[in-house]
C-alpha cells in the first residue's frame, strides 16, 4: 500500500493492524512533503480498511489525526501546558483490542514534544472515530507495544527507551528492549531491561518492539526490529532520499514466558524478515523493514501470521508465514539469552 490512497501524503508507512472481527482496520503514518526532499513538512495518522487484509480502502468515517487534533487530544490529557506550543506530531500507530474500559480499540503511538519524545496509548470505544488518552510516558520512550490481555492481574507493554547520554561505558546511543507493567494502562512500573542490540547479533545500534506480542502455546511471540548502522568505510552508497543515512533495519523474533513475559525464553539470532524487495531497498530511507502491525489468520494448514510493515519508509509490505514456522524459526536460532 502507498500513500497514493491518501492524498496529498508522499509517505504512508509504520502500519498498525488489528482485526476488528467484520474488517481488518488499519492505522498508518503518513508523511507530507515534496517527493524526493527529505524536509517532512507534517506527519497524521491515517485510517484504512479491508476485508481481505490485501486490498485497502481509505475510511473517512474514522478522522485523520493531524497536528491539531493530536494536540487537541492531548491537551484534554495536560490541560496546564500549552501543547499547542510544545508538541510536533504523533505518529507511528499501534493497534491492539483489548478488554478494557477505555477500549476495546487501543492505540500506542510516539510523541515528538519539544521536551522530548513522549509515548503515548489511546483509547477508543468506537472503533476508532473518536478517542481519548490513556497514558502520556515520560521522555524519552518510544515504540511501546501491549501485551493483548492481562497477565496475572496486571497490563503489560515494551519499550524502547532512548539511551543518548552517558558515554561508552553507559551505552550512549544503544537501545534494548524494556518490559513494564501496569494495573490500568494509566500507572506504569516494574520496569525491566529485557534484551539489549548485542544480545542476537542482527544490529549494532538499536533494537525495539515491532508489533504487538502474540499468545502461542510456546510463549508470547515478539516480532521486534533491529538496525545495523554502517559508517563511511561499509561501502553502503544508496541511501535514498537522505543523503546521510547509513542505517539498515530488519525484523527479528523472540519468546516471551506466558506467566511473567518480563522473561525471555528465546530470542532469535537470524532475522526473520530482511530488505530484499525493490520497495524495501529503495524509497525515503534504503534498506529498511519496520515491523508494526500483526495479526493472525486462519487458513487451511494452520494459523498464519500476517506481518504488517513499513518499507523504506515510504510504503506499507505485507510478509505471511505459519505462526508455528515462526516459532519454529526462532528456537532453532535461539541466541540462548533466556533470563
């Protein structure tokens, strides 16, 4: 899917999916600008639908979170702080159904601010046609993902904080994988670190959720992502609309315990999905899959994982597999970090 379904965009990207029983609903970023200009001039959130899970189509009946409007829904969160001033955008959605008073339809979305990067869960009771937060985090988060239902009586979500400060000895410019939980979406704690970029050996520099986790009678599978960022000795030349990027992301897996997914029981040491197609290698930013949306169905050799992603940053890939392949996959590569 590009952005051509939403005009004026130039960018439709960072896919969140969730099956809504009737239709399969998505919520996807979209960037404006000038094709070819790395400026980005504004970033929403766009809703689409399909029956099929192939074919989408715009929905106007769900609005478009623009700059006004996010800030309109935060404001209601933090009514003392003038956030028309100090908020940028919000964008790369996630989408989960979760039996909760503030659902069923939950969004996790990242929060530029001018205090910092904020992540953010919004709720909605209409299938996504009005809204209202949940949670705003401190800075600096991003990428939070849900665990679809309670675990022992309690929430829980990762995380991928930013880690810029501190040096080497700190691990400045490193990021892992955090789990928290939570007795209501709203108050989160117990942090744990969960898994850290040299942990699998498939990035150098970050490692992050990807989409939501997924219940098998295995563990809780977690599609995350990865990036390995070359220097200028790699030999990496095309690098797409920037002319100073030199990342390269990939999609990895691992098993989360179902009584306590603050453990790791197996973390993949391959990916599981790497940039090989045309829309992957070439568009705003070379050489990039960005896990995001997931969902499971039903097909007539068993359950199948349908992993929505953003590709180059410029458009939305789609990859199917067995979800026991997956599972599969990931314990014959286990990198046996299990905590």
């Amino acid at each position: 899917m590009s952005a051509e379904l939403f005009p004026p965009g130039v960018l439709a990207f960072n896919p969140g999916v969730v099956d809504l029983g009737a239709e399969l609903l998505m919520a996807v970023r979209i960037d404006h600008g000038i094709p070819g200009d790395p400026h980005i001039t504004a970033t929403d959130i766009a809703f689409a639908t399909s029956v099929d899970g192939l074919t989408w189509t715009a929905d106007p009946t769900r609005p478009t979170i623009d700059r006004a409007l996010a800030v309109d829904l935060l404001a209601a969160a933090e009514p003392h702080r003038d956030l028309d001033r100090e908020v940028w955008r919000m964008y790369d959605p996630r989408l989960s159904v979760l039996d909760h008073p503030d659902g069923p339809l939950v969004m996790t979305t990242a929060v530029d601010t001018v205090h910092g990067l904020r992540a953010a869960v919004l709720g909605s009771a209409d299938s996504g046609r009005s809204w209202k937060v949940v949670h705003l985090s401190m800075p600096d988060d991003r990428n939070i993902v849900l665990f679809p239902e309670t675990i022992g009586g309690a929430w829980f979500r990762l995380d991928r904080p930013f880690n810029e400060y501190g040096g080497e000895p700190l691990g400045a410019g490193r990021y892992g994988i955090w789990c928290s939980r939570s007795p209501d979406l709203r108050h989160w704690g117990e942090h744990r670190f969960l898994l850290g970029v040299d942990d699998l050996g498939i990035g150098n520099s970050k490692l992050g959720p990807g989409s939501p986790p997924i219940r098998t009678a295995r563990g809780w599978l977690c599609i995350v992502h990865a990036v390995e960022e070359h220097d200028d000795a790699s030999g990496v030349v095309a690098r797409g609309w920037e002319s100073s990027w030199r990342r390269r992301y990939v999609a990895g897996a691992m098993l989360l315990d179902l009584d306590d997914p603050s453990l790791v029981l197996a973390a993949c040491s391959e990916p599981v999905l790497e940039p090989v197609a045309d829309h992957e290698t070439a568009g705003f930013r070379n050489d990039v899959v960005f896990p995001t949306g997931a969902v499971v169905r039903p097909s007539p050799t068993g359950d199948e994982l349908w992993l929505y992603y953003g590709a180059a940053d410029t458009c939305v890939g789609l990859a199917v597999a067995a979800v026991e392949d997956v599972v599969d996959f990931v314990l014959d590569h286990d990198r046996c970090v299990g905590s």
